[in-house]
C-alpha cells in the first residue's frame, strides 16, 4: 500500500533508466525487464499521469479509436483513487490505534519527523 501521486514530474524521455522504459508492460513490471535498482526507481516514479501516458501509447500503436482508448483510461484512473482512497483511509484508521494501522511509509515519515526535531534541539 503506498501513495501514488497525480503526476511526479519525472523525464521519461531524457533521463536513465527512466528512457528505458519502452511499452506499458516496462512500466507495469519493471522487475522483470530491468535491474533492481532501475526497477525501484522506475515503481517509485509512478504516477497516475504516467500510467495514463502508457496507455493511450498502447492505444495509439494498436490503433484504436477515440472512443475506445478513453474508455481504457477509466479503469487507471478508477484504480489510483480507490489505491490513494485506502491509504487515506488508513492513515485516519492510524489515529485511533496510536499508528498500528499507518502505511509503513507514513509511519516512517511521522517518526522521522521526530527524530529530526531533536536533532535540531541538540544542536542549538
């Protein structure tokens, strides 16, 4: 479970190994295409934008019609609320069970968050 942003402003085109990424099958699953550590960088670059970009350039290269290729882009963007709508959910379920239920990633946040706040206590 972890939160997917709208868009991450990240240069497919320009940058490794992000222009390595070829078809929407890269995108998807890039543990089985690429090392692991360009395949981390590639999950953690997911955005809701770049999946819509995968697949209206699947759409495009199979040809279909307008009609069809926005009647794909629903199901993404149907998938990315209800994913961010969980975590969401979990984050406020968090709350009341003194952070049990928090995404990892949250709780990880939230407690850096302390610890750097005493870092820079003991510094002044």
């Amino acid at each position: 479970l972890h939160f997917v942003p709208v868009n991450e402003q990240i240069p497919w085109h320009k940058e490794e190994p992000y222009k390595s990424v070829k078809c929407k099958e890269h995108h998807d699953s890039p543990r089985h295409y690429f090392t692991l550590k360009n395949a981390v960088k590639i999950e953690e670059a997911r955005s809701l934008e770049s999946t819509l970009f995968w697949v209206r350039a699947k759409s495009i290269a199979n040809e279909e019609n307008v009609v069809v290729t926005n009647a794909k882009l629903v199901g993404p963007t149907i998938a990315w609320f209800m994913g961010n709508l969980t975590y969401g959910v979990f984050i406020i379920l968090g709350f009341p069970t003194l952070g049990i239920l928090w995404p990892s990633d949250w709780r990880t946040y939230i407690l850096s968050i302390a610890t750097d706040t005493e870092g820079e206590e003991e510094e002044k």
